[in-house]
C-alpha cells in the first residue's frame, strides 16, 4: 500500500481548484503539523528560484508514503516518506521539485516531472546541496526510463566536482522527532 501511493502521489501537484478534496480527505484523517525546519528550508529555496509567494510544508503523520503541493504554496509531506528518505540532500530534492511544480504552474493532469526534476536539481545545487546525493531517494522508486534520462542529463551538466551539503544532523533529528 505504501509503494502504490508513493508512486502515485510522490512529486504529485494538485491545483488549487482540486486541492480542496486530497487535502481535505488527509488532513480529517491524519493529525497534520506545520514543521518550522522544512518550511524554513522551502522558503530559502522558493527565494532562489524566484518564486515570489509563500510557501510552507506541513507534515502528516501517516505511514503511508507521499508528498504534493498546491499552487497556494502548501506542500503536504507524510512522515512514512520522510522516514523513507536516507539524507538532507534528498529531502531538498523533494521539497524542491514540488516548488517547481508551483513555479511551473503545472497542472494535476500535465505535471511534467522532467521539467520539475530539472529545475530542482538545479536549485538544490545553487542552494549548495549535493545534487548527486539528492537523487539517491529515486533508486529504488518506479520512475519513468525519461525521467531517469532525463536526470542522469541534468547531474552531468552541473559541476562534477561539486560537493554540496549531503547531510546535515537538523534533518535526522527532524526524522527522528516524527
Ligand atoms: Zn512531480
């Protein structure tokens, strides 16, 4: 069950006009908690990728694995998933992709993951996070031959040698508080 949703929702964007219902349908059933840590994070982020609006993530204390975002700003990450995630650099990573979504203005029916991949990748670099590293949360997801492709591309056109932040203690101290 965990696996079925992580592929169906993970790096999922809902526009605004459908979000009513996820978030709706989530958050009667799960305690949700706005966690100043990842807002934090996606608010440096958002500011970099000059996406001028307010962005905060909330966590849902649930098993089952998932991340979305709406256009208004909120991102929806499940605890399950984040207890998933091996380092900080993916934790960006994920943060990242949904504000591209946002930033991208995709809709629910044409979000187009290797432009949102793209441009996350690129943000995290820029926010000096490991982009390689990042993409370690993917290994073992069922993701798209394009997709892969299209990531292995972006990884080789930044820095090679770059070595960004791959993990920080704040994030396993986060994932151990949920
Ligand atoms: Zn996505």
């Amino acid at each position: 069950m965990g696996k079925l949703l992580l592929l169906i929702f993970l790096f999922g964007c809902s526009q605004q006009k459908n979000l009513v219902a996820p978030i709706v349908a989530i958050t009667e059933k799960h305690e949700t908690s706005q966690s100043a840590y990842p807002t934090q994070l996606a608010q440096d982020l958002a500011r970099s990728m000059k996406l001028n609006r307010h962005v905060s993530v909330s966590i849902v204390r649930s098993n089952e694995q998932y991340a979305f975002c709406s256009n208004n700003g909120t991102i929806l990450i499940s605890s399950g998933l984040i207890r998933t995630i091996p380092n900080e650099a993916s934790f960006v990573f994920i943060i990242a992709h949904e504000l591209a979504h946002i930033q991208l203005e995709h809709q629910e029916n044409n979000a187009n993951e290797e432009d949102a991949d793209k441009l996350a990748l690129t943000a995290i670099f820029r926010a000096g996070f490991s982009p390689h590293h990042a993409v370690s949360i993917l290994a073992h997801g069922r993701i798209t031959d394009s997709r892969r492709a299209n990531i292995q591309d972006v990884l080789r056109s930044l820095p090679i040698d770059f070595t960004g932040i791959i993990d920080r203690e704040i994030f396993q101290q986060f994932k151990l508080s949920l």
